[in-house]
C-alpha cells in the first residue's frame, strides 16, 4: 500500500487477485448503487466484478469507447444518463476500470455527479497505474485540445490488480515504461537501474522487478502530487519530456502513443539542458540506451520543427507568454527552464531531428 498525501489523503493498493475485494472493501457499506465506467475490452472483467459485487449493491456498467474517444462529453453525458436514470445519489459511486482515458472519464463523471460522488480507480494499463490514475487529474477533451475541461478530485483509492496486466500487448507494456523511465530520471534512480540490468525482465508484467519499478514509480508520484496537488510547483516536474511530447502526439493527430511522443521529448528534454546548461553526455546517452533497450522512439522528422514550435508555444503550461520546460540539472534533479530562446530549442532540436 502506497499513501498519497494532501487534503484529501487516500491509498494505492497493489497486488494480485484483489480487485474485487478491495474495490468493495472501499466502497464501504454507504454506498448503494455502483456504476463501473469501462471500455469494451475489458467487459468481461467488468462483469465479473458486477457479479462480485452485486450481493451487496446495485450494479451498473457503462460501457465507453476505447482510449481518447472516451474522453468526449458526448460519452460522459451517456455515463450523467445513466445516472439520472438510475436515481444515482450522492452517497452512491463511480469505479473506474480501465486505462488512462478511462479513468480520467470516470474521475470527471464521478467529480461532476451532484457535484461529487465516491469514486474508486482500477487502472489496467501501465500508464494508468504509474501515471494517470493517480493524483486527481480527471477531464475530457474538447475539439480545441486535450484536458481541455476537468478537476482535480481525488479517488477513495486507487486499485492496482495486477492481473490486469497480463491481457496486455507487449508493445503497450513497452509504451507505458516512458512514464517509468520519467520516474526514474527526475527522481528515482533505482527504476533506471532494475531496467538496465535487465529489461525483460523489468517489462515482464509477472516479475518483482516490474513490480518494484511500479511502486518506485507510484511513489515519486505519490510525494510529489501530496505536496502539490494543484501543480502550483513541484508536481510540473512531472511533464518532463511532454512539452514536446504533447506536441508530437498533436501532430501525429494522437495516432501515436503518449509514451512513443514523451519519450522523443525526454530525450529533446535532455539535449536542451546538456546545451542550456551542463548536463553531462553520459545522461543524455543514458536516456537514448534506456528507451531503445525499451523499443521507444528517439527521434523524430527535422522538417516538423515548425509544425512542434507554435503547438508548444500554445501548450497550456506556457506562462504570461512563456514556453515552460523540465530539464535535469542531473539525473533525478529536475528544474524549469522558461522561456528559452528559439534558437536554442532548435539546437536541441537538430540532435532529435532526423
Ligand atoms: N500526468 C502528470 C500529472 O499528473 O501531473
């Protein structure tokens, strides 16, 4: 069990074979009816958990698209439907079953009901459970952009069962270590470490390695967002490597992988601050052997330069005009470099640029 701290303090529960029980057990006797957000594939387990719980409250599923198309508010007010339907009260609560769209839809759906209902998260994708499940950040997009409308609000807890991880393809396993990797380099070392020793090992969703690299990875989260939860500070350090990642996944219309896009921007996030300021080749060529021994991306065209520039400068984390960007100062001390100058973003740029 990992605590997550702040004002409304709550749990990550790992292990095996728990969702059932535990997502019961924090559901509590209060509640009466439970409404499960879940994208098709994973209807079976969202049965299942139905029939677990249904001895003790009324169930209801709603199924929603997969990944981004979840994140609609076409498809949050079918869940509101439901709802409003059922005589949903504030006493009642929304489970969250799936990746990281998923549980962002469900936080939102949960956030908005009677301006709040209980609310439990099961992440089954590695992002989810490292990154997007954890921390309170709920929201949907609009035809402008991504999180464009949402809250922060926190969960009752988080449930990380395992065993959903083992349906998953290899290549999304390899996709959610950018995350991973992230953790490791602004402030957890030893995740860097168990993947160099061995990444099938570390990627292999059965072994204590992943565990470990798992809770390493939920931890840093975990200080960091119960330090601030409303990303006045600290909590930015989290969006190292995604200025530029965002904006790939825009250009790439978010047919590519969150974790394909931020790991091109890590490694840009590494060059700038090896030109900007001091860090060390050795790191920079850390973060190009990591993510390659993982299959992820390094590099990205030269000619969309322009293309990345006007999305990063429109990016929501720019301040009074300002381009904001987590870099290291060393491994594990991450920083803000804002407002760099064109010309140095493109000098980074050029070393990622094929
Ligand atoms: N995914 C970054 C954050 O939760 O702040």
């Amino acid at each position: 069990m990992i605590p997550v701290g702040g004002d409304d303090p709550y749990e990550v529960i790992i292990g095996r074979g728990i969702l059932a029980s535990s997502v019961a057990e924090q559901l509590g006797s209060r509640v009466a009816k439970v409404l499960i957000v879940h994208p098709a594939t994973l209807g079976a387990r969202a049965s299942a958990l139905r029939e677990e719980l249904s001895g003790s409250y009324e169930v209801l599923l709603a199924e929603v698209p997969d990944a981004e198309e979840a994140k609609r508010v076409e498809v949050a007010a079918f869940c509101w439907q439901i709802m409003g339907q059922t005589d949903f009260t504030r006493t009642d609560a929304v489970v969250g079953l799936g990746g990281g769209a998923t549980t962002d839809l469900a936080g939102f759906v949960a956030a908005t009901w009677l301006r709040g209902v209980r609310l439990v998260q099961c992440p089954s994708s590695v992002n989810g459970i490292v990154d997007a499940a954890i921390g309170g950040k709920t929201g949907i997009n609009t035809n402008e952009g991504k999180n464009l409308v949402g809250s922060f609000y926190s969960p009752v807890a988080v449930v990380v069962d395992l065993d959903l991880l083992d349906d998953l393809p290899h290549n999304e396993v390899l996709a959610g270590f950018a995350e991973i990797v992230k953790c490791g380099f602004i402030g957890a070392p030893e995740i860097l470490e168990i993947i160099e020793r061995d990444v099938e090992t570390a990627t292999d969703t059965r072994s204590a390695e992943f565990r470990r690299v798992v809770e390493l990875s939920i931890a840093l989260k975990a200080r960091v967002v119960g330090e601030d939860f409303r990303e006045s500070g600290l909590r930015e350090i989290l969006n190292y490597g995604h200025t530029l990642g965002h904006a790939i996944e825009h250009a790439e219309r978010y047919r590519w992988r969150h974790g394909a896009a931020i790991s091109v921007g890590m490694v840009f996030a590494a060059e700038l601050a090896r030109i900007a300021g001091s860090l060390p080749d050795v790191v920079v060529d850390r973060h190009r052997s990591i993510l390659t021994s993982l299959t992820l991306p390094i590099d990205y065209p030269l000619g969309r330069w322009k293309t990345l520039l006007a999305t990063m400068q429109r990016d929501k984390k720019a301040r009074a005009g300002m381009m904001r960007f987590i870099v290291l100062d060393e491994a594990g001390k991450p920083s803000v470099l804002a407002g760099p100058d064109e010309a140095l973003l493109f000098a980074a740029y050029q070393e990622v640029g094929v």
